[in-house]
C-alpha cells in the first residue's frame, strides 16, 4: 500500500507529503486547486508520462518519491528485478528538460523496468481507463480475471498453442515445396558440375608444372638430349674418360692404399655416370609432347580454373563447398520424411488445440452469464434499473477455419454491447454517450473483479463524473466496499463519498510570498464535517448539521460492513 507520496516542484506543490492509511482516502477540493495533479504526480512515479510541463514555474527538476508496503506476495518479481528483499519499496523519480531517473531503493530503474513493477502495486482508474474499457479487446481480459477457473482452460488450450507454434516454426524452416524442389535442382546441377571435373587438392601445382614443360618442350628434349650424348660419347663422353682414369691406375693402385681409395670412387663415379646416361636415355624415349596431350592440359586447366571461379577461390575451397551441397542434397532429401512426420504431428495438435479452444469457448459462454448478471445488478444498485448487458461472443470457427482466429487468448473475440434505457436496443459499449453511465460501469466492473485482484491500492480520478443524489451515495458505499483489505484513494466532488472516507484530504491553492502553491492537509473530524458541508453546497450551520448527519449514517454503514 502506498504509505507517503512526496512532491516537490510539480505544477503548483513547491513541497507536499501525502501521508495516506489504509481504507477509504478521498482528496477534495475546490475546482483548480490542484486534485488532479496529485493523481498526476502518482501516475509519474508510477512510470507515467513524463510530461515537463508540470515542472513548476521558475524550477528546473520536478521530483515525486512514493514509499510503498509491499507483503511477499511481490517477493518473486522483486527478485527477477535485482531488488533485496524488503517490506518497503522507496520509488523516486526526477525529471528535468535534460533527465529522467529513476531510482528504486536505491537502484536505477529503466522505465520498463518500473511500470513492470507498479503494475503490481497500484491500479489508477479515470478517462483513461474508461477509454480502456471502450476498447473490446480489453473485454475479454475482464472476463477471464471475473472466474479464475478458465484459468485451467486457458493452462490447457495454450500446451497446445505453443507446441502448434513450434510446429509451425519447423516446418517453415523447409520452405516451400517448389522452393525445396528448385534447389535440390540447384545442387544436382551443382554437385555434378564439380564431379565431373574431379580436382584433386594437388592437382593445380602438378598442372602448372607440366604444362610450363609442353610450353617448353623443344628445349626440354634438346637439353636431355645433349645431356645424354655427353655421357655416351665414345671419344669424349664422361663415360670414356673415367674408363681410361681406371684404366691407368689398376695397374699400380695396389702398390698404394690412397690410390686404391681413388680406384674404387671412380667406380662408383662410373657406375653412377651410367645410371644417370640410362635415366636420361629413358626420359628421351618417353617423352612424348604431341599437341593432344597439350590440349588436354590447358582443358583440365581450364576446367579447375571455371571450378575456382564458380565455388571457391582455391581447389580445397571447392572440395569444401562440394561436401556442403552434398551434407545439403541429403537435408533435401529426407525432408520429405521429415516434413511428413511434422505434418502428422501437427494434423494431431490441430485437432487437440481446436477441442481445447472450444472448451475455453464453451467455459467462457457459461462464465459470461454470471458476468452479465452481476453486471445488472451492481447497475440496478446503481439506478440503472431496466439496464440489459450482454457478452457477446464471435461465431465459433469450424475446425478448417479456426486458425484464422488463433492467439494466445483463444478464438473467441467478445465484445460488452449494453442497453441502458429499456425499449433500447443492445449497443456497443462505446456507444454510450452519458459520463455518468460510463462511470458507473466501470464502478459495476470494478466492484465486481476487486477481490479477485491482488492489488492493493486503488485509485478512482473522479469516477463520479455525472452523477449525484441517491447513487452518488450508492457509488459511494460501493467504494468503502471495495477499500475494505485494501487502499482505495478516491479524488471526488461529492459530499456522498467524502462522509465515507476514512481519511479526508483538502487541497487548497493559495499566493504565498507572491506565488500561487497548492497545499494539502489531513482533516480532523471537524474539518471533515466542514468539508462535507461544502461539498453539499453550503457553509451553513444546518448544512453542518446535515454533514453530520450524512457522515453518521456512513459510519453505521461501515460498521456493518466490517462486521461481516
């Protein structure tokens, strides 16, 4: 519950503490004193707008500080937050025409991070929330948050969303079957492009290495041929010459260890000599550089060279990409196993998603006439007797149709259509015209959910917009009900609602050191009754009297109501 709210320098509070108490508190006013701006100022440090106007004239920073008890319930989302664990949350907030922080016991906040948070502390309910509720897709959360057991309903139907989700998502990853077809074509043509040419990751150098040999063939055989020749000459080959060397030391190489040594090199210089003129004498034989085998080569050349442009900068680059469009083919190709088992799969989640959609669908049909007469009778209690409401539903889909209307909330789209004058037809809820009427719906709505939420504090801008006399002090017991367990802050002009507040605040505007500031203040019991009096219109002392009156018979109102 929201325990203080400090106010410095928004509109025209220069300094303000709202200490506020549990129950009914209702803040009351003159016209233009500044009511709603203490609204303003809770909706900014709620994580609202931040709106620089409201920085008060002549000051640079506006600051708004709420301090909150909080039970245990809120432990989890503190924890998901980074929060400590505490039984007060101190929510400052400043803005300035340059900055806007946010400061969480301490802690900076994002705004996400503080409207995720708030969301849990307080629900603020004026024109906007009566635009809100304008809104038919804010209709069927009503609806759900009025009977808790569609919660079992909704558990079930979204076990069943989420797996038709998933299911849908894998599929897409397959793409279309034209689109599969078209490239498993791309890389049969691909594969085979590759294949056909067969590189082998050394080949490159080994071609380049022998075609710089055909383009150099005549020297080539020229050069092995004198090679040759030099070595098999008769007269003056390298051969003849050791054969003569030898020949002249055999006679006398006993007669000499070292020349014995010099005897046996030149045999191995001539045995080596040989072997070298039968190597040269082969490669003469056997090499054959007819124009043919040239042309195959640049061919191939050529081949591995348009591979290399088309698939990768280098052979092992190709060979890379050859193992990819193949791993990719096979993908391909059992897809279509794949794909079948995925659609069997989610022909079954169909049929199961569309049975437990019509069972929310169904839950919900029963759910909403409760609704609708609890709607009639928070209305008759409101004078607006004769009123007919009704929860109308969208035709449920056939089971070919209903994925057309999936979401997370079901099929089902409803809509409030009301008839407040009797003879009338039934009307969208956005077709009431009268603020009173409105007022009171969201007051019906309001009275009816409270105790299903866990929201502790509750404000009301002016939900009385509209009204008076007898259903003004109806909307005003209805208020006291719902602030029973719970803070309810009301900002009201009725004299009705004041006489039922626990804590009364005035808000009042003067000029002060020649500046015009708000000011607010808790009433003691005769402030209260002066206040009401001037509600009612007089400041009388049988207007007194009558305040007094009007707040005694609250009182014997509150005292039952706490009795039960």
């Amino acid at each position: 519950m929201l325990r203080s709210l400090t106010i410095k320098n928004v509109a025209l509070f220069e300094e303000c503490v709202v200490t506020l108490g549990d129950g009914l508190n209702v803040l009351s006013g003159e016209t233009g004193a500044g009511k709603s701006i203490i609204i303003d100022a809770l909706t900014f440090v709620l994580g609202g707008r931040a709106d620089k106007s409201l920085i008060r004239y002549g000051a640079t920073t506006a600051t708004v500080e709420g301090v909150f008890e909080i039970d245990s319930d809120l432990y989890p989302l503190m924890d998901e937050l980074g929060l400590e664990r505490e039984d007060v949350l101190i929510i400052k907030r400043t803005m300035s025409d340059t900055r806007n922080e946010v400061k969480v016991n301490g802690n900076s906040f994002s705004l996400s991070m503080l409207r995720k948070l708030t969301s849990q502390l307080v629900d603020i309910l004026g024109q906007h929330e009566h635009q809100s509720l304008l809104r038919s897709s804010s209709h069927l959360t009503l609806l759900d948050k009025y009977e808790p057991s569609i919660e079992k309903y909704k558990s079930a139907y979204l076990k069943d969303y989420q797996e038709y989700k998933r299911i849908k998502a894998a599929l897409s990853e397959f793409g279309d079957e034209s689109y599969r077809l078209r490239r498993k074509e791309t890389l049969e043509y691909q594969i085979a492009d590759i294949k056909k040419v067969d590189p082998k990751p050394d080949e490159e150098d080994e071609l380049l290495k022998t075609r710089e040999k055909y383009r150099n063939a005549e020297k080539f055989i020229e050069g092995v041929s004198g090679a040759y020749n030099a070595l098999d000459s008769d007269e003056i080959g390298v051969g003849s010459l050791l054969a003569r060397a030898l020949q002249s030391l055999k006679p006398i190489a006993r007669l000499d260890d070292g020349l014995e040594e010099i005897e046996s090199r030149l045999e191995s210089a001539k045995i080596e000599i040989e072997d070298i003129r039968d190597t040269l004498y082969d490669y003469a034989e056997n090499s054959a550089f007819d124009e043919r085998t040239a042309e195959m080569i640049e061919r191939r050349f050529d081949a591995i060279k348009m591979l290399k442009r088309k698939y990768g900068a280098t052979i092992e680059k190709v060979l890379e990409s050859l193992n990819e469009m193949e791993s990719e083919y096979e993908t391909l190709a059992q897809s279509d196993e794949e794909i079948e088992k995925l659609e069997k799969a989610l022909d079954e989640t169909k049929k199961s998603l569309y049975e437990k959609a019509l069972a929310l669908s169904d839950k919900r049909r029963q759910v909403a006439k409760k609704f609708e007469k609890a709607i009639v009778s928070e209305l008759n209690d409101l004078a607006m007797k004769g009123t007919r409401f009704e929860v109308a539903f969208s035709d449920k889909p056939s089971i070919d149709e209903f994925e057309d209307f999936l979401s997370e909330n079901g099929v089902d789209s409803v809509e409030f259509l009301i008839s407040p004058n009797v003879g009338e037809p039934l009307k969208s809820l956005s077709k009431i015209a009268s603020g009173g009427e409105m007022s009171r719906f969201m007051l019906a709505v309001k009275n009816i959910i409270a105790s299903l939420d866990n929201i502790k504090t509750m404000v009301f801008d002016e939900i009385d917009t509209g009204i008076s006399g007898r259903v003004a002090e109806t909307v005003a017991e209805k208020l006291y009900n719902i602030s029973v367990g719970r803070q309810v802050i009301a900002v009201t002009h009725l004299p009705q609602l004041a006489s039922f507040a626990d804590n009364n605040y005035l808000i009042s505007k003067g000029v002060v050191g020649g500046k015009t500031l708000t000011s607010l203040k808790l009433l003691d019991k005769k402030g209260k009754v002066e206040e009401v009096a001037r509600l009612a219109g007089a400041d009388t002392a049988s207007a007194k009297l009558h305040a007094e009156e009007m707040i005694a018979s609250a009182d014997k109102y509150k005292e039952v109501v706490k009795a039960k």
